[in-house]
C-alpha cells in the first residue's frame, strides 16, 4: 500500500517548481530516502537544484520539515508519517 502526503514548497524551490505543493505517495515502511526519491519523481526539475543527483538527499542548504515540528536530519532513518501529513522543502537561509 502507501501513504499520500502533501509537500509544501517553500523559497527557490516554489519558484522553480511553479506550483505550491504537490501530493506524493511513499510506501508504508519508506525511509527518509524514498521520500526524496519520490519527490524527485514526482518533480525532476528539483533534481540537482534541491535534490541531489542520485535522487536520495536534499543539495544543502535545503532541508524536510514534519509538520514545521521536526527537522528531517536523517536520510536513513525509518519514516513516522501518518496519511495527510504535511511536510515542507526550504532553504535553511529562509
């Protein structure tokens, strides 16, 4: 199955992307790395801009957020994401 969730779009990569946010769907044991990789999917422009080119971590200084709660430092570690939750991509400098 999989989890639908909402990804605001903050800063340069709004601007890029043209758009506000856009739904993904992870799988329900996805880790930080697959969220990337389906955001990247989902948005390919962001690719070597916000994301980097293996499609596994965000190009510094941009960083995930959970619900403006928790900062995503981790790449490996197992996502705690519920159906519907927000996350927001921004630059540190924001």
């Amino acid at each position: 199955m999989g989890k639908k969730v909402t990804v605001e779009l903050i800063g340069t990569a709004r601007i890029r992307v043209g758009r506000k946010e856009v739904c993904i769907t992870v799988r329900d044991e996805a880790t930080w790395r697959d969220v990337v990789a389906a955001l990247a999917a989902a948005l390919p422009v962001l690719v070597g801009m916000a994301i980097t080119e293996d499609r596994r971590a965000l190009v510094p200084p941009h960083l995930l957020s959970l619900g403006g709660r928790h900062t995503i430092k981790n790449f490996d570690e197992e996502v705690e994401i519920k159906e519907g939750d927000l996350l927001s991509l921004f630059e540190e400098t924001c």
